[in-house]
C-alpha cells in the first residue's frame, strides 16, 4: 500500500497546506497590528503545520515492509511520530503562546485595528472550517454507523490527531475574534492578552 492510500493521508495532507496558508496570513496581519492573540493564532497553526509533516513522516515510515529487525512491520512508526508531534505541540505550541499571553498581559499594548485583522480572521475561518471537514469525513467514512465517541476511540491516529486539532483551530479563531473584539470596544488591550492565554491551553489541552 502506498501513503496516497492510506486513511489518514487526505485529512493530513489538507490540514498540511491548509495551515500553511493560514499560518503566513496570521504573521501578517500579527505583524500590522501588533494583537497578542492574533500572533498566537500564528503559532497555533505553525504548530499544527508542523505537527501535520511529523504525522506523514509517521505515516510513511508505517509503510515500511517487515525485516530482520522488525519482523512484524513498522506499523507502530505512526503513533511514535504522533507522540513527537504531540509534544511539539505542547512545548512549542502551547509553551511559546503561554509566554507571550502572559507578556502581554504584564506588559499591554496599543492594537492597531485595520482591515487586514478581518480578512485573515475570515479567510483562516474558511480553511480551518474545510480541513475540519475533510477530517470529519474521513471519521464518518472509517466508521459509517458509530458515534461521534466511538469513532474517536476507535479511529486511525492520524486522523483523529488531524481531526481534533482542526476542530481547535476553529475554536481559536472564533476566540481571537471574540478577543480582539472586545478589545476595540472596551478600549482594553488586555482582552487580546487573556485570548493569547486561551489559545495556549486549548494547545495545551490538544496535545
């Protein structure tokens, strides 16, 4: 079998340039206002691009064929490289966001408001919403008659890795526009700091 074929390649590969795509947006539009949180958001998806080339290497190595040393393949190879990824996640995702949350929150600054804020915060929303699908697809597809729970418990760990982190990456948006939100009505840059926190344990929890 080759990784096109594979149950978690489409979901990964997806959320793989996906994030990508998003993660460059987000620098930018971090870089011209100056949002805590929006910078944030920009970690959060460069961690979950990360985390999706670590899971195709796993799923890759996976493939391998059995030998001498491994007589019964190399199948485990994937949920080896989904413990990397997930610490990657912890430590750079979760960690690096944390820190400069609470940064800003000892140290608040003025948010540059302007429209590049919200046609990447759109534009992120549109992404993340299809790669969740793909992924929820991918679930539903693996497991036709299960649950939402049973699927999770019993689902190829690439696709539940992909899934579960989509669905966090859509959950961060909607709090970075909940955050900055707040932020331009109260007047209150500390807002954009506590959405940076809430991003970090979403990370955090995610890994």
């Amino acid at each position: 079998m080759s990784i096109w074929q594979t149950s978690g390649f489409l979901p990964a590969i997806t959320a793989l340039l996906g994030n990508a795509l998003v993660t460059a947006s987000k620098f930018i539009a971090a870089s011209f206002s100056g949002s805590s949180v929006m910078f944030s958001e920009a970690i959060h998806s460069a961690a979950d691009t990360l985390n999706q080339v670590l899971l195709l290497v796993g799923l890759q190595r996976s493939l391998k064929a059995a030998d001498d040393r491994f007589e019964y393949g190399y199948g485990n190879e994937r949920f080896i490289w989904a413990l990397i990824s997930a610490c990657g996640i912890f430590f750079l995702g979760a960690g690096l966001t944390a820190y400069h949350g609470l940064s800003s929150l000892s140290h608040p600054q003025h948010i540059e408001f302007n429209w590049i804020i919200i046609v990447v915060l759109l534009f992120a929303g549109i992404v993340e919403s299809y790669t969740f699908y793909v992924a929820a697809r991918a679930l539903a597809k693996d497991f036709p008659t299960s649950t939402l729970r049973e699927r999770i418990k019993s689902s190829d760990s690439t696709t539940l890795a992909v899934f579960m982190e989509d669905a966090v990456a859509v959950f961060g948006v909607v709090v970075a526009i909940i955050a900055i939100g707040l932020s331009y009505i109260t007047g209150n840059p500390l807002w954009d700091a506590l959405g940076s926190l809430v991003v970090a344990l979403l990370l955090g929890a995610t890994a």
